[in-house]
C-alpha cells in the first residue's frame, strides 16, 4: 500500500492472548465468544500489528509489539506466541534491519504496545531499534511513570525508562503533526493521551486505531473494553471519530485483530458498521 510519498505494510511481531471478559467489557459472552472463540481460560486471540511506514527519507514504526523480555510466568499469563512471527523476522521480509528504523512513534506505554521498544543486551534493556527516535505524547508519559492501583499492571518500566536514560525519547505535546504526511490525535478513554496516528495524503488516509477500536469486532459503539480508564469517555471519542471515518473513508488499521488488518467503515439503518476488508499489498 501507498499513501502519499509512504510505502505502508503491516508488521506481525506476534500473538497473544488476554480475558475475553476484559476485552468487550459489558458485552455479554455469548454475543462476543461468536467472532473471538476463547480457550479454556477465556482468553482471546490478539493480534501485536505494527505498522511500517518507509519514505520521505524515514523507515518509520508505529508501536513495537509485546517484545522478547517476558519471564515463563508472564508468557504463559500472556500466552505469548512469537512462534510464527516477529518483529526482526517480519521487518526482515521487507528488507529493513533494526539499525535501519529512524523512528518510532509509540500509541502510549502499556506493555502490548511498547514491550517491543526495548531488548535485553548483557543483563540490560536498551533501545531496541538503537538509531530511532521515540516519540510519546509527554502527558501520557508522567501517567505511566506514576500509573494508579487500577493501571500499573499494564505497563513496563524497562519497556519505555531506558529510552529516557540513553536520550532517544522525543515528547510530543497534544494534537498535529509528528512526521511529514504523519500527525496524530488524542483519545484519552482507555488511557491518557494515547496517541492514534493519521498517515494521509489528502486523498487517502490511513487511522491507526491503537486501543480505541482493538478489533474490528470493537467498532460497534457500545463494545469498549473493561481496561478502559473512562469507558464513556471511549464511547464518545469512538462516536466523534468512527463517524468522521465513514464519512471520509478513512482506513482503518486494527492492531489486535488476529484476522483483520485494516477495513473501511459503512453508515447504515443500523448505524456505522464494518466495511469491506482493505488488502495491505
């Protein structure tokens, strides 16, 4: 795919799995186990989908993926699964090493998102794309440094802390661009300033969903999930930016769907509603 001066492909780095029940929060399990079967402890598939980006003089990542840091109890907690893919495999098919990343822009910092931004190198986490810069919106990272009882679990220290300590950070500070022909938008539901990235060229626009939409099971309004920190807040940014999508024809790129790369939205009796695919080639 091409938008504008950008060679875009979706980069698999994974799958995981998390409780079904916390995925689709109120939705009742006989309506959301239909699309996303859970296994014997009601966990759900999950797609860990980056997006590579590569023009304007970049190679540019968006989200890094759970990463390679997880001890046997987490990854059996997680179901981590790299069996099939990741993320030096799957950047490798496209002809791009680590050393050849020159940015990272990270949604926000839990764990699913950021794990990826960081790697073990003699008994200690360092950058893993070591070139790149990393930006993250400021006002989410003074959230994950001091994350609540509610949250904490969610993120990582050595996922995002050692970027600070060797200076490859950046800080962005609220709406706009980011990269040329990259800006994003803020949604503060599932977490604060969580950044959702927009490539666009004027005529074609890509929206990363990062955790506003997961699935695309989750377009539907009402199914947000329990890991949301302000679940009406997410109603009302899913209302405002789903309804901009359709009517604009927006692609959408869902980062935990483990069948489902990207789609276009459709308004209907019914309300707005998955489209048809968008094949990534």
């Amino acid at each position: 795919m091409h938008i504008g001066n950008y060679e875009i492909h979706p980069v698999e780095t994974g799958r995981f799995a998390l409780d079904g029940g916390a995925m689709f929060g109120v939705v009742p399990k006989p309506l959301w186990e239909k699309t996303n079967p859970p296994d014997e402890k009601n966990r759900i598939t999950l797609a860990a989908r980056a997006l590579l980006l590569r023009g304007e003089g970049r190679t540019v990542l968006i989200d890094t993926g759970n990463g390679g840091k997880f001890n046997e109890k987490l990854a059996s907690i997680y179901r981590i699964d790299t069996g099939g893919s990741d993320m030096v495999s799957s950047l490798a098919r496209y002809g791009v090493s680590p050393d050849a990343v020159s940015d990272v822009i990270l949604t926000h910092l839990h764990f699913d998102h950021a794990g990826g931004s960081t790697k073990i190198l003699n008994r200690e986490a360092v950058p893993a794309f070591p070139r790149a810069r990393y930006y993250v919106q400021a006002e989410h990272w003074r959230a994950a440094a001091a994350p609540t009882e509610r949250d904490r679990a969610s993120f990582f220290p050595d996922d995002f802390l050692p970027l600070r300590e060797h200076g490859v950070l950046e800080f962005t500070e609220g709406e706009g661009d980011v990269l040329p022909g990259v800006s994003v938008c803020l949604v503060h539901g599932h977490t604060t300033a969580l950044q959702c990235p927009l490539i666009s060229d004027g005529r074609t626009t890509l929206f990363f969903c990062a955790d506003l939409v997961p699935t695309s099971a989750h377009v539907a309004l009402p199914w947000i999930m329990a890991y949301d920190l302000r679940p009406l807040v997410t109603l009302e940014e899913k209302r405002r930016l789903l309804a901009k999508a359709a009517d604009e024809g927006w692609i959408m790129f869902f980062e935990h769907d483990p069948l489902l790369a990207a789609a276009r939205l459709s308004r209907t009796d019914k309300g707005i509603v998955l489209g048809e695919p968008v094949s990534m080639e």
